[in-house]
C-alpha cells in the first residue's frame, strides 16, 4: 500500500511526498481498533432513540441512569483491555470486587477503623492479589486463563467463609453513616456538578420532583471516574513508552524480551491494574449501596472481557484501544438498561450480549488480517 | 592495536556431555564480512547465542578492540556493540514501523514522571533510516504486517545499526526470502559493511554467501573446517565442505551406479 522498497534514493522527505496517495479519513478510522465500538454504540443511540425515545430514556435522568451503569463497567473494562493488549486475560475480577467489597466493610464496621483505612487497606489487598496473579504467570508460564480461573475460585470461598466467619452473614450493611466526613470515601461516592442540575431544574429544562428538586441530582462518580481512567489509559497506550511495552509485550513476548522489553513487569503491573479497577468498582457500588454482598461482582470479569472484544481487543493480543473498551462498555449499559423502556422482555439482553460478542470477535479477525497481510 | 576488530578465539561450548562447539576461530576487520556456513546440526545457533552472550563460552576468549570481554547477558553484547538480529527479528506485526523501531528504546520527552513517547521525533529517524537503504517508509504508522520479508529483514537490521551495532551478526538473513528479496537484503549487508562495521552472516546458502563474503568459516560437527579468504576457495569446495565432502562424493557415486543399473535394465 504505502510502504514500497526503492534503488537507493537520497530524498525521503515525509512532508512533501508526491508518492503517498490522499487516505481519506474514513480509512484511517477503519484501521482503528475502536471503530467497531464506536459505530455499534451510535447504531444502539439511534435505535433507542426511534424505539424509546418518548419513554424518558433519554430524559436527565434516565441517559445518567444507563451512563452510570456503563461508566461501572467501564472502570473494569478498561483494565481488562489494557491487559488483553498485554496479552494476558485476568478471570479474578468479578471475585476481586467481592473480596475488596468486604475488604472495606469489615474493618469498618466490625473492627471500628475509619473508612479511609479500610479503603486504602482494599487497594493494598488488591495491589497484593494483582501482583500474585502476575508473577504466577510470569514466572511459571502457565496460560492466565488458568491461573486467575483459579483466583476467580480462591477469592470468591475467601470472601464467602470470612464473612461469614466474622459477621455469621453475607451482607455487611451499615457504611452509608461512615462516609460523611470522611477523608477518602467521597473520592467514590460523590455527585459532582449538582449547580449544573440544580441551575437546569430552576430552568425547569430537566424533570422535577413534586418538591421542585431536580430528579437528576448530579453527575455520579462512577461517570468521572471512568471518563478519567478512559483518558489516562490511552494516554498511556499512545504517548508513553510503557504503552508502547504493552503492545510489545502481547504482541511479540520473545522479540518483546530480545529488544529488551521488561515483558515481566509490564504483565504483573497490568495484573495489579485490573484488581485496582475491580477495586476502584466495588468503592463505588459499596458506598452507593451502604453495604457489602459476597457476591457482589459476580460475572462481571466475562462482561469487562466482552466490552474489551467488542471494542477491538484482539484475544491473542498486542492489539486493541481504551477507548474502543469504553464504548464496548456504552453499549452494553445502554442496552442494559434501555431494554426496559422497550416492550422487550429483559431476558434477551443475554442474548445481545452474546451475538454482539461473536460479531465483534469475527469483525476483529477480519481487522487483523487486513492489518498484518502484506499488500 | 591489532588489525581486528572482533576475535572470538578457540571458543568451545559444551552441553553437558555434548561437544556444541570446539575451538573455533573467527577474526573480523572492520568492514568485513565473514560468511559462517554450515549445515543444520553443525552448531550455527550455538555460535550465535555465545556471541550474543545468551551462553557463555566454557573455552577461549573474546576480544573486542583489543579488550578480553567476558559476556553475563545479551545486554552486556549490546552494550558493546555486537547487535545480533535473530531469524525471527523480535518485530510485532500489529506494531507500526516506528514502535518496531523503537520498542525498548523509545526516544522521551517531557518532565520526569510526566515523560512522553516522542512520537514525531521516532516517526522521523524511522523513515529517514529506511530512506537510507532505499525503502521509502512514507507512513512510518503502517502496521510492520504490511511489509515484505525482505524490508522487515532490512528493518531489524537498521535498528541494531542505529542502536550502536559494530559488530552484526545476522541469523539466517534470506533464508525465507525469494531472489528479489534476498538481493536486497544482501545489497545493504554490503552497504552497512562498507560504512564501516563487521559483519556475521549465518547461513546454510552458499549463493547467497559466496558474492558478498570476503571470507568464510565452514562450521561441520561443532567443529571450524576453517577460515578461507574469497581468493584462495571456489563456490563448489565451500559447497562440499559444508556438506561433509565426503558424503556428497559417496553419494555421487551411489547415483551413478543406480543410473548403470538403470541404463543396463
């Protein structure tokens, strides 16, 4: 296409070469990982917005309810993605938000530490789990299907019988009291631009409440979390080195380690990324909820691993986006949650989950191919 | 200052009770190309990972600017200038030219903690490096996939010239490569030797050897049959030592008294 080799020539300026044919812009977006994500995410706006776009949907209200449930697993499909590009699956995440979910609760409510210990002592559990699931699979060589399916099991039983050995249940309720005042918690469980609603609710531009409160009363802080982390995890993958070692690592690990790539320590700092990401998701659903459910999470690591495809993450590796997650994410949410405003029953929603898998899977491969054929 | 660049002297490698290696001798100057030719089984990828310091030789000594080197890791190899491009390259084809170019090694930018992948600066060196030898990168973000196997060969080969390689060794260079392909990777080995470095050209193809070698090693059994100026060896010895000799001479033999037998029915 546009690479040629030549007899020798003096001349290779970039700017000003005659021979490099015009791409149109709609093909340099069809080389992108993201642009299946992109366009399923806008097909489901549109055919949302025909089917329930007088249900209040797409009311204040409604669009923060289905971007709340997007921005959540987001957060953890963001993660997934960055180390499926890696090329590494972690199956642990969904057990990693139980187990940090209890990591928060008990010592909180059983062992009277202050919120913000028993969060930081979350992330410290995660950080450890991550960096256990990391070297095991470094150092043994084993597949990190293998190794996390067995974490995905170890976590779980551990956050079930500790639960249960030091509360006789599994539930720990009573964190909403703890979080006002505390230092750390509103990190997770604030509304941000409540003047904005409030300033749109005075304009009677969104719905109110009988008492003329906004319905909508902020922006949730799983939606600023996941734009950030969105925005942080691509500016790694474009514009750093150790982005460029993510791609390395998963794209080539031997030529990765030849060149000198520290492929070890990029897997297990992308292992402690996505039980960071699990954690980060359990303080927010924690704290929402005011308490902690063992079960909390569960399945959760196929949903971050489907977004991850479906937003261009090549199973194999070495290729994907933090965006595409993310809007593999959008669409999921979306769908989730506007498939109650439709007369469809909730069950098929299974059921989109998975064809959409496979359409993604068999669009990626064709991506692949196109990308590494020699013209 | 002796005359040679590189010496590698009486290097002997063992494998338990396996004799991988057994005293051989390689002296480069610089602007040379030697030619290390052998059949599958002589110990071509041995010598390779000791000069690339994967193994440390269990005999001899290498000399490097007049300095007894003594390898721990490939890195230490690097360090010094001895730049080995492996038969699989270490390239990723998803990756574009630039991050190939750079992977490891990627120029930065920026504050401390805050550093960036330059990306402008590396798409520059990049396509200014393949420029050089003729392959016109016009978009340095095009996948490494899309290249043929004689410009990834040439890609692999430019970045270790660029990350200080001296001394090249170079695995198997054309070996999956057709005519057209393989001349082109050959014309640049010659033009990297003629600016200066030596080079290692591992290969079991004596055609593609014989035109750009000044002199070549023939490696049978672990063992050096040898180091031959251009001058003082033929196409056709080179080929029979390399295989043995002798076998191909009973092998001539045996086809001829097949073909009597032949003929007499």
């Amino acid at each position: 296409m546009s690479l040629k080799s030549k007899s020798i020539s003096s001349k290779s300026s970039l700017n000003e070469d005659e021979r490099l044919k015009k791409i149109s812009p709609l093909r340099v977006l069809l080389n992108r990982p993201e642009l299946g994500a992109l366009g399923g995410s806008i097909l489901v706006f549109i055919f949302f917005g025909i089917v329930a776009g007088d249900t209040g949907m797409f009311s204040a209200y409604g669009m923060l309810n289905f971007l709340d449930v997007s921005a959540n697993l987001g957060i953890i499909a963001i993660a997934a993605a960055m180390l499926m590009i890696g090329g590494e699956f972690d199956l642990s995440i969904g057990s990693m938000i139980g187990f940090a979910g209890i990591c928060i609760a008990i010592p909180a409510i059983y062992w009277g530490w202050p919120l913000w210990m028993s969060i930081v002592f979350a992330f410290a559990m995660a950080v450890l789990v991550g960096y256990f699931n990391g070297i095991m699979v470094v150092k043994t060589g084993l597949p990190s299907f293998i190794v996390t399916l067995a974490m995905l099991f170890i976590l779980r039983g551990l956050t079930l019988a500790i639960t249960r050995l030091i509360t006789g249940r599994t539930q720990v309720p009573g964190l909403r009291v703890l979080i006002e005042d505390d230092p750390l918690a509103w990190l997770f469980a604030t509304d941000t631009f409540k003047w904005l609603f409030t300033w749109l609710g005075s304009l009677k531009l969104i719905e109110l409440r009988t008492d003329g409160t906004p319905l909508a009363t902020g922006i949730p802080p799983s939606v600023i979390w996941f734009i950030a982390l969105t925005l942080f995890a691509t500016w790694i993958l474009m514009k750093t080195r150790y982005g460029n070692w993510i791609f390395a690592s998963g794209g080539d690990k031997v030529g990765a380690t030849n060149v000198g790539v520290p492929v070890g320590r990029v897997k297990i700092s992308l292992f402690i990324g996505t039980a960071v990401a699990s954690t980060i998701f359990a303080c927010i659903q924690v704290l929402d909820a005011g308490s902690a459910d063992t079960m909390r999470g569960t399945l959760k690591e196929l949903e971050a691993i489907a977004a991850a495809v479906v937003g261009g993450c090549l199973l194999t590796g070495g290729y994907g986006s933090a965006i595409g997650a993310a809007f593999g994410a959008i669409i999921f949410g979306t769908v989730s949650m506007g498939i109650f405003y439709t007369d469809v029953d909730t069950d098929w929603f299974k059921v989109f989950l998975g064809a959409m898998m496979l359409i993604a899977v068999v669009f990626n491969n064709y991506i692949r191919k196109k990308v590494t054929e020699s013209k | 200052m002796s005359e040679y660049l590189v010496q590698f002297n009486n290097i002997s490698k063992f494998f338990g009770k396996v004799i991988a290696l057994k005293d051989v001798t390689m002296r480069l100057k610089k602007g040379e190309i030697m030619c290390l030719l052998g059949d599958n089984g002589a110990g071509k990828s041995t010598l390779i990972k000791t000069l690339a310091g994967v193994h440390k030789p269990d005999e001899g000594e290498i000399i490097f600017e007049d300095n007894k080197i003594v390898f721990d890791s490939p890195k230490d190899a690097l360090d010094i200038g001895i730049g080995t491009v492996y038969q699989d390259l270490a390239l990723v084809p998803l990756m574009s030219v630039t991050r190939n170019f750079f992977m490891g090694r990627e120029p930065q930018k920026g504050i401390p903690f805050l550093k960036t992948f330059d990306v402008e600066k590396a798409n520059k060196i990049a396509a200014d490096r393949m420029g050089q030898i003729g392959i016109d990168v016009r978009d340095p973000s095009q996948a490494v996939g899309t290249m043929s196997g004689g410009e990834r060969q040439c890609l692999a080969i430019s970045r270790a010239i660029y990350f200080g390689a001296k001394v090249l060794v170079l695995d198997e260079p054309t070996s999956a490569l057709g005519v057209h392909q393989a001349s082109m990777v050959l014309k640049y080995i010659v033009k990297a030797a003629s600016e200066g470095l030596a080079v290692i050209l591992i290969t079991h193809n004596v055609h593609h050897a014989y035109p750009v070698g000044n002199s070549f090693t023939v490696l049978n059994r672990g063992k050096s049959m040898g180091t031959f100026q251009k001058k003082d060896i033929s196409r056709e010895k080179l080929l029979s030592m390399m295989a043995g000799g002798e076998e191909l001479d009973k092998l001539e033999v045996e086809l001829q008294e097949m073909d009597r037998i032949h003929n007499k029915n």
